[in-house]
C-alpha cells in the first residue's frame, strides 16, 4: 500500500468468531486481517452452539488457523480457543483463553483503543467481564446479532446465548449493536464474489469456493435460505465501523440496554445505561474496502 496510518489513529482489535458456523465470518476476519489501521491483537474461536455439531468452537479454531495458513499468516497473529458452550446462568463465566486474552488485553498498557468485535454469540465477552469487571471501561464491544429493535425476535447469534447477552446489556461496557435487520443489509451477488474475489491468490479462492460450497450444500434450507444467487457478509460491517463508525450521520440511535427474554424480545426496563444501536450501514463502503486491499495484496 502506498500509505501508511498515523500511530494514533490505529486500533486494537480482538475478534471473536464462530467461524465455521456459515460462511462469511472468514470474509470479515481476513478484510481485518489486511486493514492497515488495525492491530490485531488475536481472534478467539467461539462455539455456534449444538445444533450441527458438538464440536462447534473447536471447529472455528481449525478454521481460522486455516485462514491464517492461506494468507501465509500463520502465527501472526493469536489464536485462541473460546468457550465450547454458552453460559449456564448469568453469573457463572465459562473459563477460556479466549475470555483470559480479552481481560489481558483489556488490562495492557496501550494507549491505542481497543475493540473487542464479536460475530457470534457473546459468550466470551461475557465471561471475561464476570472473571474481571474492572474490564468494562477499557474497551467497546461490536456485536453483530440480535433481533430488530425496538422488539427483537428470533436470531440465530443472540439464540446461542441469551444469558451471555444479558450479561453484557446489564454491565457498564460500551456497545455497539449492529441488529438482524441491519447485518442483513451487507447483500454481495456470487458473480460480483467471482469476479471480485476469486481471483486474489489462495485465500481468495478459498473465500470464494467455501462459500459456494457452503450455498450448494444448504440448497434446500427452510425460509428461502439461502437465495442461490447472493449471500450476505454482515459480519464485515465491523470493519467498516471501526474505519467510520458513523458519528456524524444518523447511521444509529442510542437507546437504553434492554433485558432480553426467552423468547428473543427486548424488554425496555431502565434507562441510565444506553447503548449503541446501528440502523444502517455503508455497504458500497465496506465491500469496496476488502475488495481493493485484496487486490493491493493478492493482485497482480
């Protein structure tokens, strides 16, 4: 790149992914991965629950390793197992590297802004905030999951731990919410993938064809997912947040925490602790972004 980015304007970032859940966290943690602004401090594996295997969080570390192997990355950057499974109530934390390094970042003496962004259930970032509270202030979390606001519903991040995201909605950490209904905006066509993406050296092949592979596989999913023709990278718009998070635009409202039921609906109940709601994000932004770092780096 024929740039460089000023020292203080660069960023900690911590991810925490279930990557192996579907097909579009590897989109995310490798536009990270190129961002010159950040510096990435590890990625946790996370679980995406037991509906498909028994075996979820251990199958994100292999695939981020993987990831990491393509890029000619490997041992770069952190690797660390998160919890296997969600919480069992709102009090206890399930132990984990992943939960140890995010307290040990949080704790680091570093002038640089940390950002713990998480792409899956939030049982890490939970956990490590019930081993060490103290934690809360020295961080902002970015969540992709749950449901629309303001009464929430069904989805599938926030399914696989409702304690886990009680736990951070109750605790005083800065959060930034990107819901269901705003994710969702971040539609890319196969063709635009093909063109756009394939071609960029082994990573870029393996981003592509794990997610047509992904796609066939799932050809006769309920609820018309997924569509056959177009994929959503929702989990990428952390990296374009982190870039502009939007400040200056009506991009997203602050509304006060809410409890968050069995059921996946929001319960307004108090109004001193808000956070960070996003109601849109800057698509053309964050795919252009990823597309010319991946040609910076794998292009011709």
């Amino acid at each position: 790149m024929n740039f460089q980015v000023p020292d203080p304007k660069r960023v900690r970032v911590l991810m925490n992914s279930d990557a192996k859940n579907e097909a579009d966290d590897q989109y995310a943690i490798v536009h990270a991965l190129l961002t010159p602004m950040f510096i990435n401090k590890g990625i946790i594996a996370a679980h995406f629950g037991a509906g498909r295997t028994t075996e979820s969080m251990e199958e994100s570390y292999s695939e981020v390793n993987h990831i990491l192997s393509l890029m000619g990355a490997s041992g770069e950057v952190p690797v660390y197992k998160g919890a296997p499974h969600a919480l069992q109530d709102e009090q206890t934390p399930v132990v984990s590297e992943g939960a140890k390094a995010i307290i040990r970042e949080a704790l680091a003496d570093d002038s640089h802004r940390l950002f713990i962004v998480c792409l899956g259930p939030l049982t890490d970032l939970a956990s490590a905030y019930l081993m060490e509270p103290c934690i809360a202030d020295r961080m902002t979390a970015i969540w992709i999951g749950g449901g629309r606001y303001p009464n929430g519903g069904g989805e599938f991040n926030l399914y696989n731990d409702i304690h886990a995201a009680n736990v951070v909605m109750d605790s005083n950490i800065p959060l930034w919410q990107v819901p269901q209904n705003v994710y969702s905006m971040m539609r890319v066509s196969l063709a635009e993938l093909d063109y756009r993406v394939r071609p960029h050296g082994e990573i870029g092949k393996y981003l592509f064809e794990q997610l047509i592979k992904f796609n066939n596989d799932n050809a006769f999913g309920e609820h018309g997912w997924p569509k056959g023709e177009c994929w959503g990278l929702g989990d990428s718009a952390v990296v374009s947040l982190i870039l502009d998070d939007l400040e200056n635009t009506d991009g997203f409202v602050m509304v006060p925490a809410p409890r968050i039921t069995a059921e996946m609906h929001y319960v307004q109940h108090q109004t001193e602790r808000l956070i960070r709601v996003y109601r849109n994000v800057d698509v053309r932004f964050t795919l252009e972004d990823m597309y010319a770092k991946l040609e910076l780096h794998y292009g011709s």
